[in-house]
C-alpha cells in the first residue's frame, strides 16, 4: 500500500470529505502544505529498519540509501537490494555521475564502497581517510557529503556531549567552555574538513556544534546546518568557508593559534568578535529544533516556482522548510518559510532526482519526532500545473523590505497596514542552552508600497542589523480567492543594504 496525499484547491475540499475520514480511521495525519504538491510515502519491506542517513541518486535512477543502523540500500523501482551493511551509523553519501564510484560517511572515516564482480553487493570497504578522533560518545556523529568540482570531498564532525550531568560520566569533560554543555573528546570535533583527491585530510572551518546537514549550490558553495544548544541560541544555516569561525569555542582546541591556551580565559564577548553570524535563523519552537540536509532546488523548473531555493527538513517537526538567500554587502542572509507540515516522522536527509521529485529520508529512533513513524521514506511531486499561493521571497532594500509573491494578490488587503503583524528580536550568544527570543519588538511599517501587477509589496520601516524579523501576512489572498498556505515569514538581517542595485 502506498500512501498518496494532495494538497486540493478549495473547491475541492468537500470532494475530499470521505477521504480525510478514512485517514482519520487509519490514525494517519495527512501532509498540510502549497496546493499543487504531492506527499506520497514510498512501501518499505516490514524486515527492513530505514534509519535514514543519506540519500544519492546512481546514474542508473536507482536510490541509494544509507542507514543510521550501518546498511546501505539499493531501491530501483519497487525492487530493493542491499548493498552493503557492517558501517557504522552511516550519515551521507555520494555517488560520482560519470564513473559511478560510491563512498559513504561512517562514523570513523570516510569509506569508498567497490563492487569488485558486479554482483549489486560491495566487496571491498576502502578507507579514504580516518583522520578525526572518535571516542564513545554518543554525540560524535560524522556528516556529509559533497564533494566540489576538483574532486575534494567535505564534511563535518559533531562536538563531545562532555557536560558530567548529562553524559554521565567525566571521562568526556574535555573542552567544555564557559561551562556550555558540548565539548571536544578527540580530535577536530566541532569541525568542517575537506579531502582531497590524493586522500589529505584538511581542518576547514570550526566552531560548529551539531551540524547535521550539508550541501552544495551549483556555484561550488557549501552551507550547513547546525542545531540549537549551548553557544547557538537558535539552529541555523551557514555557509562554509575555510577558516571561519561559526561561534562554537570548544573546537579550537585544535586549532594551531590557540595550542596550549586557555579557552576559558577567553571573554564570550571576543568570541563574538571572532564568529561570523549565520545566514539564517531557524526559529526554534515554531519552525525547526534541528533542522537536516539543505538541498538547491536545480531543477529548471520542475519542482514550481523556487528555483535554486534551498528546502530543508527538521528532524523534530518533522516537517520541510523553504529558504531564500540573498548577498548583502557581501555574505548571505535571508529568508526562511514553512513548507510542508505533518510528515510521517523527523525529516534528516533530501534529494531531488532527474524528473524534480524530492525525496524525503527520515529518522525518529532515540530522538523525539512528530508523526507516527520511527523511520520511513516519502517524496513530494509539484503537478506542474498548480501555482502555489506563497510568498515567494522577502528581500532587503535600502528602505525596508520587498516581498514576492507566487501569483497576483488581491490589491485591497495588500495595500492595508492592519493586515501585516511584523516584529523582530534576536538570539543570545551565549554558552547557556538556547536562547530566548530576546527584545522583542513590534514594528508598524511607514509607508506600504504595491506594485500594478500585485506581485510585490515594499513595507517601508527602519532596519536593524542583528535582528530576526518576523511578517505574519492575515487575511492574505490572491485574486483568484485563494489564500497563502503559509502566511509567516522570517528574514535574518545581519547587514543594511547599501544600494538598490543587485
């Protein structure tokens, strides 16, 4: 049996009626998202556990499919086949499309898989590098991978849970800072790497706490996430860049500067001088607690209208966002959306294959996650003949901020101040856990500019730089009557626009 959900216009709804009851008896909760998409969940066979950990297309169409349980997984069709099992706790994957070579991220190293005789089963493991430290802690998970046009892989490595109150033990008290909760057990924990195609390993960039997503836009540019905890108020994504700082400090201990010093001797005010600033805030609680693998929408068109948008899924919500990045005097920011809600459990891992189809990998085992599943597989398909009503992107300018939309709306509600509920706030840096949304501020937009056409609106109003802002949209319709399916709207605003000009 397969599981089949459509997001109906509204006319449609009532037609529905008998379908939503049967569900409702099934105790399965149907997908909430655009008009347009389909969630369909794809049959895995009962003896098989899908701890999903990565997913890679093969030039042949077929799904590879790594597992947190240490299996790798063939499916073509309907037909699934094991590839190769023994790993350990495999999180990413990455297949060449020309020479059809396959290496995988174990939790020690990096290993190539070769199918020496061509019988569909991997007969040599083939260590690429095993150059980080791994001790027995749960928390050092290894992620990845991508890989850039020059044939170098990169990929990043958890932090220690190290804090004696919730690992346990003391053996892992090694590097904590400031008394946050993370630490660094072994080496380069906390770090991003690269490999080269000769097999050397290379410290990229530090700081990261739980970066449990990675991927690359067709331009060669890495972005990750990174889950919300102590020195991180709120999960974010953030671009990869060889030697930056993303703000966590347990990890330089590994770096050559700061040998032999103390980090705690260090201020929490001049690591914030040293970290860059995410490009974007997940905005924990209300969209995302620990946000996956960010994939490119690079597909001509074929998944709607958010071409080379970023979609990442959330392994607690279970749920799919949507991201739009802008350079503002030289580094991203930007903007984020909800998708899809009510998948049927915690969202890791995304690919899109050759048709547009995204494919969705999912994991609950160990971790709290909605929906009714430990682990499972669905993919979302667009009609290619619905256009979503959306807000297609929120852009800074010099004087406020521009939002896009998917289709005209309706001129009276856009051009009304009392329709728009916008704030803003920012996120503590901090070696505590999380942060509170912090000076939370209502703001009341000048002056509302709308184009001819209904496809933009400009809110006119003061801009301040390290804030998260927030645009809730009510009452919001296209012309046709149709309403926005996700109406909230949050821009991450490290730096003011200086000129109009893009």
């Amino acid at each position: 049996m397969q599981l089949r959900y459509s997001f109906l216009e509204p006319l449609s709804r009532l037609c529905a009626l008998a379908c939503a009851v049967l569900v409702a008896f099934l105790m399965v909760a149907a997908p909430k998202g655009p008009e347009g998409y389909v969630v369909e969940t794809v049959d895995i066979p009962d003896e098989i556990t899908l701890g999903v950990g990565g997913l890679a297309f093969h030039p042949s169409g077929a799904l590879f499919i790594t597992t947190r349980e240490g299996q790798v997984w063939r499916l073509k069709g309907q037909d699934w086949q094991l590839f190769a099992d023994g790993l350990h706790e495999v999180l990413g994957i990455y297949i060449d499309p020309v020479s059809e070579d396959i290496w995988v991220m174990q939790r020690p190293e990096l290993t190539q898989l070769v199918d020496r005789d061509g019988d569909g089963r991997a007969d040599v493991y083939r260590t690429i590098t095993a150059a980080w430290g791994l001790t027995d802690n749960y928390h050092e998970y290894a992620f990845g991978l991508v890989r850039d046009a020059e044939g170098s892989f990169y990929g990043t490595l958890n932090t220690s849970l190290s804090w004696v109150g919730w690992a346990g033990s003391s053996k892992w008290d090694i590097g904590r800072v400031h008394d946050g909760k993370m630490g660094r057990a072994a080496r380069y924990r906390g770090w991003s790497f690269k490999v080269t195609p000769q097999g050397e390993f290379i410290p990229w960039s530090m700081g990261m706490r739980s970066p449990a997503g990675l991927g690359m836009n067709r331009h060669g540019e890495i972005f990750y996430t990174d889950n919300q905890g102590d020195w991180n108020g709120s999960s974010t994504l953030q671009q990869v860049v060889q030697g930056r700082f993303h703000g966590h400090p347990s990890s330089l201990m590994d770096h050559p500067e700061f040998a032999g010093k103390d980090l705690n001797a260090i201020s929490v005010d001049a690591y914030r001088e040293m970290r860059t600033p995410p490009a974007v805030y997940f905005i924990h609680g209300d969209l995302a607690n620990s946000p996956g693998e960010p994939v490119f929408d690079e597909t001509a068109g074929q998944f709607g209208p958010f071409e080379d948008q970023i979609f990442v899924g959330d392994q607690t919500r279970s749920n799919l966002m949507r991201i739009v990045l802008e350079k503002v005097q030289g580094a991203y920011q930007g903007a984020i959306f909800n998708f899809i809600e009510g998948l049927q459990s915690g969202v890791v891992r995304n690919q899109f294959n050759e048709q547009g189809v995204l494919y969705v990998g999912q994991t609950g085992r160990g971790w709290r996650s909605a929906g009714d599943k430990i682990f499972g597989l669905q993919t979302v398909r667009w009609d290619r003949q619905t256009t979503p009503v959306e807000m297609l992107s929120i852009g800074l300018t010099t004087r406020g901020f521009e939002i896009r939309f998917t289709q005209p709306m309706d001129m009276k509600a856009l051009a009304d101040a009392s329709h728009y509920e916008i704030e803003h706030w920012h996120y503590l840096y901090r070696p505590e856990y999380g942060s509170p949304k912090a000076d939370r501020t209502k703001v009341v937009p000048e002056r509302i500019e709308v184009t001819h056409d209904g496809m933009r609106v400009h809110c006119q109003m003061p801009q301040l730089e390290g804030k998260v802002y927030q645009f809730r949209l009510n009452g919001m319709q296209s012309r046709s009557g149709r309403p926005l399916t996700n109406p909230i709207g949050w821009y991450t605003l490290n730096k003011r626009r200086l000129s109009d000009l893009r």
